[in-house]
C-alpha cells in the first residue's frame, strides 16, 4: 500500500484547468521531488492532497483512506497530511511555544503538559528549542520554517508536504532548512516535496515529477529525470534552473 496515491486527478479555477490528470504516488519512506515552472500546478496538487483544495474529479488515498471520499472526515484527513509553506504561516501574536502546542490542543486534545512536551521535543529536534519562548518576529526567516516543520511534527503526520519551503529565505539559511528536511528524510518520513533546489532533489530524492502545463511530463529517479531527461520540456526547464545566467534572460 502506497503512503499517498493520486489518480486521474483534476482541479479547475473557474475556467481554467490546471491540474489536468494526474497520476502519482508516494510510498511510505520515500521523499519524491515535483519540479517545473511557474504556473504549472505544482501548488495545487500539494493543496489538493491536503484538503485545502477540493479537486473536481480524481482520487487521493493516504495510506489506504481514500480522502476525496465525499463521506471522509476533512479535519481528520487534514491532520494525517502536514504542509510547510514558503511563507512560514506562523501565527505572529503566538510565542512559538504556542506556535506548536495550538493546534495539538484544539483538534488533538492533548493536555497543556502533553502538547509542551511534544512541541519542545520538535524544537528539539530542527534546533531552535531555544527560541521557545520568542515571538515569529524575533526569529530569521531559516529559523521560522524550522520552527513551521517543528509545528507541522507535532501534529504526528504520516506525511509532509513541503511547498517550496526555502524560496523566501535568504541563500545563507536555505542550507539549515534543507538539513533539517534530509534528517527527516533519513528519519523515515515520508515527504511530497515542491522545491527549485535541484542538489536537494539530486542527492535527497526517491523520485522526481516534473510537472508542466497540469501534467505530470516525466518521472522517475532524479539519476533520471534530472540527469538525464528524455522529454523535451523536462531539458529545457533543467537547462534554465541549472544555468543561472539563461535563467536571468
Ligand atoms: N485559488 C485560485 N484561484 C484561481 N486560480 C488559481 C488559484 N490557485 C492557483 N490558480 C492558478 O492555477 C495555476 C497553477 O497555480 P499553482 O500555484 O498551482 O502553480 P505553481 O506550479 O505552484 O507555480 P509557482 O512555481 O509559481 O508556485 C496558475 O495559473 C494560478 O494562477
Ligand atoms: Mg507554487
């Protein structure tokens, strides 16, 4: 049984179609990369597999439970799936404590001592156990995803869903957020990734989707995909995010 599968999945803004059948899976354990360009519905697939979107046809099964039932449980499907967001989502008036406990309370029901402990156990384990008591404005960009991926942890998902987690930070803090990613790819979690970090997806990947046009164009290892793609718009994408200077054309 695989930890995510997707079939035949479509979602549509009004008129526009931008998921236009996909077909993926995730196995558990495994980190799969989804590369492609702006616009392509990288964003969307991830929405969709947490609910956030409600795609109009198509199924999504996390570990076995099929999701896009009309009769499964939103809430209790949203908290088997976490999702890391380019923008930290942190709340700005919540110390970061209570960053991580809000959510283990309201919807988990854990007791105050409970939710403290596994918050400071996370902290723990992305490295700003220190900043407990700090507010989101206090922290640096790489510190607050850190603290978003120990806030997402808390809530004990099957799976991660990152979306472009490093592309507002600062070069020099991008390195921290992606160690705590491959610590947790070591771990066993099993991770649907969005990213433009193309070393990451090399070194850290099971599996690479490279999506254009709402379609999933390729996939398959990143020895592949991104060593050696066969599809035409999978050469041209990695030949302008891997040279940076066609890129600033
Ligand atoms: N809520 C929405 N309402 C209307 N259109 C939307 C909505 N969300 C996304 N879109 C459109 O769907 C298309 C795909 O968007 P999506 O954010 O999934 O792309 P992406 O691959 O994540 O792009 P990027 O790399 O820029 O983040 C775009 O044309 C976008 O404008
Ligand atoms: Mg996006």
């Amino acid at each position: 049984m695989s930890a995510v599968q997707i079939d035949g999945l479509h979602k549509s803004f009004g008129t526009l179609e931008v998921l236009k059948g996909i077909d993926a899976t995730v196995e558990s354990g495994e980190v799969v990369c989804v590369i492609g360009p702006s616009g392509s519905g990288k964003s969307t697939l991830l929405r969709c597999v947490n609910l956030l979107e409600q795609p109009n046809s198509g199924k999504i099964v996390v570990n076995g439970v099929e999701i896009t039932d009309r009769d499964c449980d939103i809430d209790a499907a949203r908290r088997r799936v976490g999702m890391v967001f380019q923008q930290f989502n942190l709340f700005q008036h919540l110390t970061v404590l209570d960053n991580l406990t809000i959510a283990q309370r309201k919807v988990l029901k854990r007791d105050k001592a409970e939710a403290q402990r596994v918050a400071i156990e996370n902290l723990e384990k992305v490295g700003v156990a220190d900043k407990a008591k700090s507010y989101p404005a206090q922290l640096s960009g790489g510190q607050q995803q850190r603290v978003a991926i120990a806030r997402a942890l808390s809530m004990g998902p099957e799976v991660m869903l990152f979306d472009e987690p490093t592309s507002a930070l600062d070069p020099e803090l991008v390195g921290e957020v992606l160690g705590v990613m491959r610590r947790l790819a070591d771990e066993g979690m099993t991770m649907l990734v969005v990213t433009h970090e193309m070393q990451f997806a090399r070194e850290v990947a099971d599996k690479v989707l490279f999506m254009d046009g709402g379609v999933v164009v390729e996939q398959g290892p990143p020895s592949q995909v991104i060593a050696a793609p066969q599809q035409e718009r999978t050469k041209t994408f990695l030949a302008r995010v891997l040279d940076p200077i066609s890129r600033s054309e």
